[in-house]
C-alpha cells in the first residue's frame, strides 16, 4: 500500500537558503517527489542527496528510530529538521507505524542490546546475592521484572543480536520489529547483508508489502534495486529522475564488470 502519496517542498527563506542542506544541488532543484509503488529507491553516487533527503523523510513524519536517538532530538539532525519543515506530506492513509533505519544504527542497536542483555543478567545475580536467606516467594518476586524483561527480548529477538552474524542479526531485527500497515526508511540495508542475505531480505519486503506496508529505500545494490515493480528514483547531477532498473549505470557497470572482470582489472 501507498501510504505516502507525495512530497511537495516550499519556498525556502532567505536566511536558509546558501546553508547546509540547503545548498545540496538536489535541494535546491527539488520541488516534488510523487510515489508511485510500494516500494521505492533512492539511489545514486555517494554525495548526490539521496541519504539527506531519506532522512528529511524520517523528520518530517517524525519516524520512529531503531538504534537511535530520536529524529527529535538527534543532534546530527538538527540542519536536516529545519530542511524538514518545508516539506509538505500527502497521505492515502496516515500512519504511525514503521520506523527509520541507517546501517550504521543497526551496529550500536545490536550492541546496545547485548549490553542490556548483561545488566538484567547481572542484576538477577544481584538479586540471589542480596535476598540470600530470604523467603522463596520474596526473592521471586524481586527477580521476576528481570526475567520478564529478558524473556521478552528473547521472544522477539531470540539468541542476543549480537552473537549473529551482522546480517543474520539485521534480518532478525527487521521482521521482528515489522508491523503490518507501516512505512519504513531504510538507508543503506545492504552494507549488513551478503548477495544471499539480500535476496532473502527481499523475499522479506515483498511479504510485508503484501501486508500493507510500505518502503522507501535509499541503495546501491543492484540485487536490491532488482524488487519487481519498485520505483526507482535516480539522484544525478543535481536532478531527481525515475528511471528503469536496466538504465541505472550501478546495474549496467556491475554486468559489464560481472561479464569481464579482467578488462577493468588491468587498468588499476
């Protein structure tokens, strides 16, 4: 489902204009941004704007965070919020579901778990050492908020995320945390997942998206790019275009190179 239809950008003030993102050739040339299936892609050489207008997407709705701060309150976002506030959303249907995604937030989300998963261990110890000669039902009762909780990152998540591999650990994330209904912004998904763990991330999408969700996407993975019937929007020399998968210069460089890998190899 198409949950959102349109992005329209309004004039920028004077005292914006000149200043980071502001500057970025893509926005300055931005006006609308239409979507059109399910599942759309940014992509585009790094520094074209597709991961700053991801992002401006994220604070604009005000998406929820996996593995960060807050979109609210994000430090790194602060030039990003003001970018946001021209930016006026369309809906078919509005949702609050979903959640905003960049590769590197996954590591420390990973990380962070497991050292959550340690300090409600390590208070369940506490507590054996502390309630020692106490009454059995005392010391259950002091134990069970640490046990609930930890049966609860168990149930969604099984083993600790970070005993995975990275990209076992970003699949199990990613359907563990899926609504149905929802929208989901990913930067760069596929800097966790091997060729095979991308088709199978794909296999994922294509199944949510039959649950009514949708997705924006910004990669440089031709598997990724390959989904059937997705938008593609091409960041190029300041411009945003839709293009078909087999015009991307990232499909047709990694066939020519996938083909004759020596013929590019001799010239290093």
């Amino acid at each position: 489902m198409i949950h959102l239809k349109s992005i329209t950008v309004r004039e920028f003030a004077s005292q914006d204009e000149g200043t980071f993102p502001f500057d970025l050739e893509i926005v300055k040339s931005l006006r609308e941004i239409q979507f059109t299936a399910p599942v759309t892609f940014l992509v585009g050489e790094n520094g074209s704007g597709k991961s700053t207008v991801l992002e401006t997407i994220a604070c604009a709705i005000e998406s929820i965070t996996v593995g960060a701060e807050s979109v609210k309150t994000d430090k790194t976002l602060v030039q990003i919020r003001k970018l946001a506030q021209y930016f006026r959303l369309s809906w078919t249907k509005r949702t609050r579901k979903g959640f905003f995604l960049r590769a590197e937030d996954f590591f420390g989300y990973a990380k962070s778990m497991r050292q959550t998963r340690e300090e409600l261990e390590q208070d369940l110890s506490d507590v054996d050492r502390d309630y020692k000669g106490r009454s059995k039902y005392a010391a259950d009762l002091a134990r069970s908020a640490y046990q609930s909780q930890l049966a609860a990152m168990q149930n969604r998540y099984g083993k600790d995320l970070d005993n995975y591999s990275h990209g076992e650990s970003f699949l199990t994330l990613f359907q563990a945390r899926f609504i149905p209904g929802g929208l989901y912004l990913l930067d760069e998904p596929e800097a966790a997942l091997s060729p095979m763990r991308q088709l199978t991330f794909l296999s994922a999408v294509k199944q949510m998206a039959r649950e009514d969700a949708q997705f924006i996407i910004a990669t440089h993975s031709p598997i990724i790019l390959a989904f059937p019937d997705a938008q593609i929007l091409h960041f190029h020399e300041g411009k945003l275009k839709e293009v078909k998968y087999d015009g991307l210069e990232h499909v047709q460089l990694t066939k020519d190179f996938l083909n004759n890998p020596e013929s590019f190899l001799r010239h290093l």
